[in-house]
C-alpha cells in the first residue's frame, strides 16, 4: 500500500485531496498545525469509511525540526511517504507599502519554506525506490501577481520555480514533480470575501463559476496516477479559464 502525506489537511483544498487519496486505497497522513479535532476527526473518517490507515500527524511545516519530526513519525509508520502533497499555506491582504517584515517571513516560511522543507525530507525514501511523486499546490496568483498580495504571489510564484528545477534534478531518480495553480476556490480563505466580490470573481471566471476542493483533489490524483507517468515540472492550471 502506498503511502501519501497530505500537509494543511485538516480542512479545505488539503481535506479533499486526503480523502481522494484515501479512495484510491492509499495510507493518508494528515498534517495539521493547530486544528487537531479537525485532523482527527477526518483521519477517522477515512479509516471508517475506506478502509485504509490515516494518520493524523501536528507539526508547523515552517519548522524545519518539527517536519524531520514528522517525517521520522511517517517512516516508523509506514515506512516512508510515497507521494508528496506540499498544501500547507496563508494569504492576507494586504496593501504592499502596509506588509510588515514579520509579514514577509511569515508568507514566505508557510509557503515556501515548508515546501523545502517537506521536499528535503521525502526525498531520500522516494530517491532509495527510485519513484515517487511530489505535487506542489501554488496558485494562478503564483503565475500573474495579484495587486495587495505581492507577499503571497512571491511565495507561489516561488513553488513554481522550485518544482521546475527539482523535476529536473530528481527525474533520474525515477521521481516526477509537478505543481497544481488554483483559480478561486470556495474554502475558508474566502470567508474574507463579501458576496458582491464573490459574485464578481465568477464574472471574471469563463466557466461562471468557482472552482471547489475537489477540483484540486481530482487534479492531484490524477498527477500521481500512472495516466500522468510522462508529466513532470508542469503547472496545471485549475481555474476555470480565469488565467489562460
């Protein structure tokens, strides 16, 4: 059974693709920071209804130490992490004269950082099997900017620019790393929104629509299927046509 690490599970994007995962009898570990009920409840959840081990593992992926933590958890358990699901992020809003340098590191350590983090501790099980799959989730922001969150388009743009270089450099190793860009997705960073900007943003969408949690979930499963076997270091852009 193949394993898969899921970071910034417990709700949201990261939810959804832990339970899809699960559905297709994969062993989940369910990262969360601070939302332990939440974690828990879901590692039940998928342990009850699909049959398949889950683990809820609490570790701030901004914390080098505590992700080597994490993963020393994982491999006891299941021996290493077979598919690698970088999720764990924060956005605000923010004019850029208003960003503070705590600001900055915070974006970037949760966004960023985290994912080399998590990367650099993977690696060294999937590189001894000579396979596995790494998919890094930016954002559409990551690909064009966004006016009031230059601090998080930075950091996106910046999982972008690490996927594509470290596809490059584990293919040898039988490993494919790709990166998934969402549009506008109905989860709780949208709670800041009023309903007069959400109806605006699905103006601005082609489809008309919004994307959900099981878009990227769909589009993440199907990255770490053997239909993706040829694809490494691409941007799948899951949108609705807002960026083209």
């Amino acid at each position: 059974m193949k394993t898969v690490l899921v970071t910034g599970a417990s709700r949201g994007i990261g939810a959804s693709i832990a339970v899809a995962f699960a559905q297709q009898g994969y062993a989940v570990v369910i990262n969360y920071n601070n939302s332990k009920e939440k974690a828990e409840n879901l590692a039940k959840i998928i342990l009850d209804s699909y049959k398949v081990p889950a683990l809820a593992v609490k570790c701030d992926v901004s914390d080098y130490s505590q992700v080597q933590e994490m993963f020393n958890t994982v491999n006891d358990s299941f021996g290493g992490v077979d598919v690698l699901v970088n999720n764990a992020g924060i956005s605000s809003q923010k004019l850029f004269t208003d960003l503070s340098p705590q600001d900055w590191k915070d974006t970037m350590s949760t966004n960023l950082d985290s994912m080399f983090y998590c990367c650099k501790s993977a690696l060294p099980y999937m590189i001894s099997k000579k396979s596995g799959v790494i998919i890094n989730i930016s954002s559409m922001w990551g690909q064009v900017g966004a006016s009031c969150e230059v601090h998080y388009s930075t950091a996106k743009a910046g999982v972008i620019g690490l996927t594509k270089a470290l596809a490059k450099e584990v293919a040898s190793s039988g490993i494919r790393v790709n990166c998934i860009a969402p549009g506008v997705i109905m989860t709780d960073m949208m709670s800041s929104f009023d309903e007069q900007t959400v109806n605006e943003l699905k103006e601005e969408t082609p489809l008309q629509k919004l994307g959900t949690p099981k878009n990227i979930a769909d589009a993440a499963v199907f990255l770490a299927s053997s239909k993706a076997e040829f694809i490494t270091g691409q941007i799948l852009g899951v949108n609705g046509g807002f960026i083209i």
